[in-house]
C-alpha cells in the first residue's frame, strides 16, 4: 500500500519543506515506511535537513531537437510552420534552430518530409536516489537555463516505485510545476501562517487544488494570530486547519543549521506524530474514495474555474497601441534613454524579497514597479494599486478533441510528449480526451489525427493589471489556478511597466521577481540592468543563493546579495557573504530579525513607513542606498 501527501504553499517561504521533512522524520520514528521525494526541482533543499546518504545519481534527459541536417534539409519550411514556439527560422535557404526556445514537443519531427531533424538526448537535470535510516529519499535538480522542463523533471523524481508514506515537498505557487506535484496526490496540506501575505497565498493555493479536484487540509506555521481573518477564511471555506506551529525562534535557529525540530524539541516530536497520523488517516479515506468513484477525465476544452469564463467575457487583452503604449513615447531619464531596472528574486520564497521591495517603493519616490510573481502576487497588500486598466491575458492555445469524431486510435496519445491525453469513456466505446491542464498547444498530436478530430481555441492564463500606486505606475498580474505561461505573463507585465516609466521619463523602474530559478524568473530577469538576491543565513539559503547565482552568472548580469534575518546565524551570513565575492556580485549589506516587519505586513504596510527608526528599516534604506550607488558608478562609467 503508498499513500501520497503532497506537502504544498502558495508562496514559499511558509514552512512548507520545514513541515514536510519533519513528518518524514517522525514516519520513521514510528516505524512506518516513509518517503520523502523533493519536487522543488528549480531549488531543492531537502536533502539538507534529510542528510540522505546518495546511492544513485543520473542523468534526466529528453530525446530533443539538436539541430538540423543540412544535407538532408531541402529547406521547406514546414517544420517552421507547425513550430508554435519560434524555435525555428527560414532565412533564405537556410533553416535556423535555437534550442532556447524549443520545447521538445517533436511536432517538427513529424512534419519534415526528409527526416532531416536531427534528435539527441537533452541534459534537462539530475536525479538523485538515496536513505537516511528508514526514510526513502529521491530529488531532481533542473539545468541551469532549462526552467521549461521543470514539470517533466519532477515526473521523473515522482518515478519512484516504493510504498508506505511517501512525503511530496511540492514547488511553491499554483502553475503547472506544482500541479505536476500535486495532481495525483491523496491528499494536499496547504502551509500557511497568519498574515495578510499568508491569507492571500493560501486563498491561491486553494483554487488550485480545487481545480484539481481535490479538498485541501491547511497546516498554520508561525501560529500568532494578530486578527481572527485567516480562521475566519477557513472557517467559511469548510477547510480544516489539522494543525498549528508556534511562533518559535528557536525553532527557525534549529531550521538555519539543518537540523529537525522533531530530534531537539520534544514537544515538536508529540505535535508531528499527531499531524502525521491525522494526515494518514485522511489520505486513507480520500484516496479509498477516488479508487472507489474516480472522477473521469475533464472534457477537452471545458474549463471550471467560472472566474475565467467571465473574465474572458469582461474584457479581452489590449495590444500596447490601444494600451496607450505605443512605440515612440519619450525616453526616460536612466541608461541609454530609459529607466534604469533593479529586479529583486530569491533562490527560494519566503527570504523578505517582496517586503524589500515595497521599501525599496517607498524610499524611491517617483519609481515603476512591476510584480512578477505573478504565481502568487502579493506585492498589492502593501502597495495598494489602484487599478486603471486590466486585461485577459492569453499565452497560447489549448487543443481539444471532438469526441464524435474521434476513431479510438490512439495516435494522438502516442505522440504526445507531455501527457495531455488520455483514454476517455464514451457511450460504451473508447475514446480519446486532452487534459488542459498538461496541454501546451503544441499541435502535434493534430498533425497525426487521420480524423481532423483536434480543434484549437485561444488559453485564457490570466489577468494583468496597470495600477497606480502612492509611488508611482505599478503593473501586475494574476496566473489563473493551476495555469502556465506564467514566463510570458511576466514578459507582458514588465513590458508594460517599462512603457509606463518611459512615457513618464522615470529614472528607475522595480520587478518583485519570482522565486527559484525557472521560466518565470529568466522573464523576470531578461534584459534587467541589477539583479538583487534575497536571501537568509540558514543551510537552505546558501544552498539556493548559489543556485540563483548561478543562474545570474548564465545570464551576464549584474548583481547584489542582501541577507534578512542575518542575525539569526552569524557564521551562515559569513558564508553568503563570501559565495557573493565568489560569484562576483556586491556584498549590499544585512538586515536584522525584526518582528516590527510582520506588524507592518499585518497592517498591510513596509517597514520603512510603518516604523522609519525600526532596525529593520534603517538598514533596508542602507541596503537601498548602496544599491543605487552602485548603478549611479556604473552608468557614469557606461
């Protein structure tokens, strides 16, 4: 018997790897069969607080496009034709491969009439196999630059074959890769803690899971309920909270050196070994009952978020022409003629990125600023926008099939190469039906269907925002539960904004990035003139700055580390302060443990003007400073 707990947060940040690798833990000190498998393939960290001993380490690859046999092209055309992605050109005579935009779907080895495609396998990450004591542990680690491939890593970490327990330590947000965790899970905890960011997250996260089909329990970490809304949320949703974590520092100096509270803290051992029966217990009883009725596969192209219908209703995407941004409005007043670009990312959520962020709105005055977590956005809590336009967002297509015209084949499925269809019941004979959710629009399955069965309608993804804030223009977004091309929606978001700051002839212009190192944030990070990396001195933090460092060294750009929390774990604050010298990027300064910052978040303000002489403030406004010290050097030397 395997029962799956997906272990799940709108944000990360929350707790989410620190409630899952304690329920692993106390599985084994009960003698039960235990797993743990880390699906947060952009930035793992598991295995820092697991300590498993590897037994196994190999390659992920993808049999993928290459390149293209010269001598066998005849330079037709057709494979760009049917490429939906822009991975490859005609120019002249000549066919152009870029291997950067390609998603490996294979509809261009279909098409090519001269097999002159050329396939080879595709490094997209590593997979690692090993155990400490009687837990089971199995993680992925993406390639620096393939952040496309992230849901199919973490199909290969969830390979593992093994029973009893298995832990699922999902990504944070609520698109594609988490929905790839959670999608056949017994049962989902959703990690929160008592703050408006908190709230908004799990009011995310839960719309996911519901996408799903699935009823989600929640976990409170951080439990010091200031006001009664996250309860009342919960309350009024029927979601059960199973359990609540204090608010313990002790507990967080225990999680900066790697170790499990469960093994120092009695009280932490009793509270985890209840959580993980009563999780159990209710992963049993769902799970019996989806073997029992199991829900048929959605029809294709039916969607059941209503939210999504009517918004498509509402209002439909502008182009910047009618956005009031067109090409030619007036230069602004940074590098070469327009506003000079700090974007803010972590390695990992959680680390204060979105709170400096705000600051860094507030000390700045007249600045743009663009929130490109658009997974889970919650820049607005602080900033307070006030929207003046809004707009459907649509990164691509969805395919669907006509089930009365479907022969039962079974071509489509075989090409496939992102599990998007499946086998589909039909007045006694079978059929075949597209999930949306796994659909990236590729086409090939179109091209294989001898019944012209396939159709194609535009994806409803999201919404974007151009707001107006205390600070300036601000453009945000918002991913639809369990939606992808979260990358493009950061494009837009970003595009707007720099258009706004033109028009306006700002000097600098701010992105909140999105956590990790995956689509979204190469999108976020594209084109920035400083990139600052947020992070915090625990074992994780280290491990996820390199990660993200190494990621910024891909991409040439230039950046700064600022640590939160620095306080809490000296020596770790040390380290990072040398990995930046390592990896070239400035040293931008420290900030302090300071419960004056959940005040503020509560009160739905940053710190530098809820508490100006705060600790925490004081050194958020140096951390601002240097920041712009060093542009201000740097475009004198441009």
């Amino acid at each position: 018997m395997r029962i799956r707990i997906a272990v799940s947060s709108g944000k990360g940040g929350t707790g989410k790897t620190f409630i899952a690798t304690n329920l692993a833990r106390v599985l084994e000190k009960a003698g039960e069969k235990a797993a743990y498998l880390d699906c947060d393939v952009e930035a793992p960290n598991g295995h820092l607080f697991v300590k498993p001993v590897i037994g196994r380490e190999e390659e992920a690859t993808l049999l993928a496009p290459a390149g293209i046999d010269e001598e066998r092209c005849t330079a037709c055309g057709k494979c760009a034709e049917v490429c939906r992605y822009h991975a490859i050109a005609r120019v002249g005579t000549s066919m152009l491969f870029f291997r950067n935009l390609c998603h490996v779907c294979g509809a261009c080895t279909l098409v090519c009439p001269h097999k002159a495609i050329i396939e080879r396998p595709r490094k997209i990450g590593t997979l690692r196999e090993g155990a400490r004591g009687g837990i089971e542990f199995r993680d992925g680690l993406l390639e620096t630059g393939e952040g496309g491939m992230t849901p199919r890593l973490i199909r290969r970490v969830k390979e593992w074959a093994g029973g009893g327990v298995v832990i699922l330590d999902s990504p944070p947000g609520t698109s594609c890769p988490v929905v790839e965790t959670v999608k056949d899970a017994d049962l989902c905890v959703l990690v929160t803690d008592p703050t408006p960011f908190g709230l908004n997250d799990l009011k995310l996260a839960v719309a996911m899971c519901r996408e799903l089909d699935k009823e989600p329990v929640v976990v409170v970490n951080r439990a010091g309920y200031a006001d009664a809304k996250l309860k009342e949320y919960c309350s009024g949703e029927g979601l059960a909270i199973v359990a609540e974590i204090p608010d313990d520092r002790a507990v967080a100096e225990c999680y900066s050196v790697g170790d499990l509270a469960v093994d120092r803290f009695p009280e932490y051992d009793e509270l985890f070994r209840a959580l993980a029966l009563e999780l159990c217990e209710r992963a049993l009883k769902t799970g019996t009952a989806r073997k029992t009725k199991r829900p048929a596969a959605r029809p294709s192209g039916v969607r059941s978020t209503a939210a999504r219908t009517a918004g498509a209703d509402r209002t439909e995407e502008r182009s910047p022409a009618e956005s009031g941004t067109a090409a030619g409005a007036p230069a602004g007043a940074g590098r070469n003629g327009r506003a000079v670009e700090v974007t803010v990312i972590s390695g990992k959520g959680g680390t204060g990125k979105t709170s400096l962020v705000a600051c860094f709105a507030a000390l700045g005055k007249e600045i743009a600023v663009a929130d490109c977590d658009v997974d889970a956005a919650d820049l607005h809590l602080v900033l307070k926008p006030r929207i003046a336009e809004r707009g459907v967002f649509s990164g691509g297509v969805k395919a669907s099939i006509d089930l009365e015209k479907c022969l039962g084949c079974g071509a489509c499925a075989r090409v496939c190469r992102f599990g998007a269809v499946s086998r589909v019941p039909s007045g006694g004979s079978v059929v075949f039906g597209i999930d949306e959710r796994g659909c990236e629009g590729c086409g090939a399955c179109s091209l294989v269907c001898p019944a012209d069965a396939v159709a194609f309608h535009p994806a409803a993804n999201g919404e974007w925002y151009v707001s107006e804030t205390e600070y300036g223009p601000m453009t945000h977004a918002r991913l639809y539960a369990a939606e992808e091309n979260s990358g493009k929606l950061v494009s837009l978001v970003r595009e707007r904004r720099n258009t706004l700051a033109a028009e306006r002839g700002l000097e600098w212009s701010l992105s909140d990035g999105s956590p990790g190192t995956g689509c979204p944030v190469i999108a976020s990070l594209t084109g920035t003139d400083y990139a600052i990396v947020v992070t915090e001195p625990t074992v994780s933090g280290v491990h996820d700055v390199r990660r993200v460092l190494d990621l910024i060294r891909f991409f040439k750009l230039r950046s700064g580390v600022a640590v939160n929390k620095h306080d809490l774990n000296p020596a770790k604050t040390a380290e990072i302060r040398a990995l930046a010298a390592e990896y070239g990027a400035d040293f931008l300064g420290t900030v302090p443990y300071d419960t004056a910052v959940t005040e503020a978040q509560i009160r739905g303000k940053s710190i530098v003007e809820h508490d100006p002489a705060s600790p925490s403030a004081l050194a958020i406004a140096e951390v601002w400073r240097r920041v712009k010290d060093e542009l201000e050097v740097k475009n004198d030397d441009d």
